[in-house]
C-alpha cells in the first residue's frame, strides 16, 4: 500500500463491468473478507472478473502487493447478497497452498492492515469479527474465506486490531485491573500449544481477573505479538471467536517454567 491512511493502493486495475456504479444512497457499514481459492495477483483478479459475473474492492496478492479494483464509492459484485454489496468493502486475498489452505505471512499481514485502514476512514470501530468484519460464508453458502476464518483468524483479527490501535492512537480496555500499569515484553506471534494440564484464560493480564476459559494440554492457541508482565507472570494474548481480546500465561516472570510451548 503506498499510503495507509489514504488507501491508496499499490496499483489500480479499476473494473467497468460486474460492477455496479455507486451504493444507491447505503453506507458502508462491514468489510467481507475472501480469498481467491488460488494465487492470483490484482492483474490475474481483473482478468478473471472480466467474464466471471463478480469483482471485489481489493485483492491482497501473496507478495503483500494490494490492487484496487473497483472504487470504494462504488458496489462490488463479491457477498452473494445485494444488501451486503451495498453496505461492504470487500477484500481478496490469495492462498499459497490448498491442502490445506493458507494465505501467506505477508498476504495476512497487509490484509489486516488494510481492515485496519477501512474501519479507520469509514467510522466503523475497532476491527471485529461479526461486528463488522465478516467471513463472505456469512452471507453466502461457501467455504469461502477458507484458512481466514479457520486456523488464520485470530492472528489476522489481531493483527488488524493492532494496526487499528497504532492508526488511531486508542487502547483496548482492560478494565481496572492491577495489570494496567505492565510492563511491555516480546511475544512471537503464532500458534502455542499447551504444556501443563490445564491453562485458564482472563479477561485481563492480572491474575484477579475474570476466568473466561480454560484450555488443556495438547491444546493450541494462536496469539498476537503483545506481552506484559503483570501479578508475577508473562502475559500473552488472543482474539476469541467473539472479537474480544483475551489474557492467557505464558509463565512465571522467573521463566522457571512455561505453560505454553511455541507450535513447531
């Protein structure tokens, strides 16, 4: 993306067909996300669009590379619902592998970002899944966005709610727990596995907070880059299914033991 806060895209492929100009008086309220059950580029997108009765706002190559292909203004043929057309932007993205599916690092990355930069220029609130980030399968009966909605979509929800804080210099809420003033440490983001019999998940990093989960050993949790020391712990954290932000251990602050053990 050559500027973020302008959306203006690494290049412009801009349709004239299936596609329809304007959004008959509606407001974007939700971005649909998709993915291209292929590799394609933005040029590949706009050639296939050409005789296939569809077109989406973005497509976000393997490459991180972002095309623009019909202006936000106007309403893409993409959700298989004519309302959710009118009052969506959607995006594409392309997998690097079928079996199973799976968009690249880079394509994830520049994805949430550009989710980030939408709920930012159209007032629609911190990214969140089902509010107003959906699945294409929300609207339609497809397994469509594959890997985005499965075993991706925590990093990515996170990865977007992250950009959208940076953007916009706001804070999720944490409540008024003791972990408000934590220190910062480094997480690598990715899927964990659990190393101890059970594991509780928080709705804050402070071990007075509210247990909303649990997870068992041999279980996996996918977690953000985010980490904080707090109440004598090292604290990471996940977007759940709902979009609400969640607090799980990784171990003492002595690192005498870990609780959660980086997916190889």
């Amino acid at each position: 993306m050559k500027d973020w806060n302008n959306l203006d895209a690494d290049e412009n492929l801009i349709l004239t067909t299936h596609m329809t100009k304007g959004r008959q008086g509606r407001k974007i309220d939700k971005i649909v996300l998709h993915h291209n059950g292929g590799n394609l580029t933005g040029k590949g997108c706009y050639d296939v669009w050409q005789t296939r009765e569809a077109s989406a706002h973005y497509q976000v190559a393997s490459d991180g590379r972002i095309t623009q292909l019909v202006w936000d203004t106007d309403t893409a043929w993409h959700a298989g619902d004519w309302n959710a057309n009118l009052t969506s932007i959607g995006v594409e993205h392309a997998d690097v592998s079928s079996d199973p599916w799976r968009i690249s690092d880079v394509t994830l990355d520049n994805g949430a970002h550009l989710v980030a930069a939408l709920c930012k220029r159209y007032g629609l609130g911190r990214p969140q899944w089902g509010v107003n980030v959906f699945p294409h399968s929300h609207f339609s009966a497809t397994a469509c966005p594959a890997s985005i909605a499965g075993g991706q979509r925590a990093a990515y929800m996170a990865k977007a709610q992250a950009y959208y804080d940076s953007m916009t210099g706001s804070h999720p809420a944490t409540g008024s727990s003791p972990a408000a003033n934590t220190g910062g440490v480094n997480v690598v983001a990715g899927a964990y596995v659990v190393a101890c019999d059970a594991l509780n998940v928080r709705s804050a990093p402070s071990t007075g907070a509210k247990v909303v989960a649990s997870y068992k050993r041999g279980q996996t949790v996918n977690l953000d880059h985010w980490g904080a020391i707090a109440d004598g712990y090292i604290w990471g954290r996940y977007t759940a299914y709902s979009g609400a932000i969640r607090y799980i251990a990784l171990a003492p602050a002595d690192k005498s033991v870990w609780y959660l053990a980086l997916k190889k």
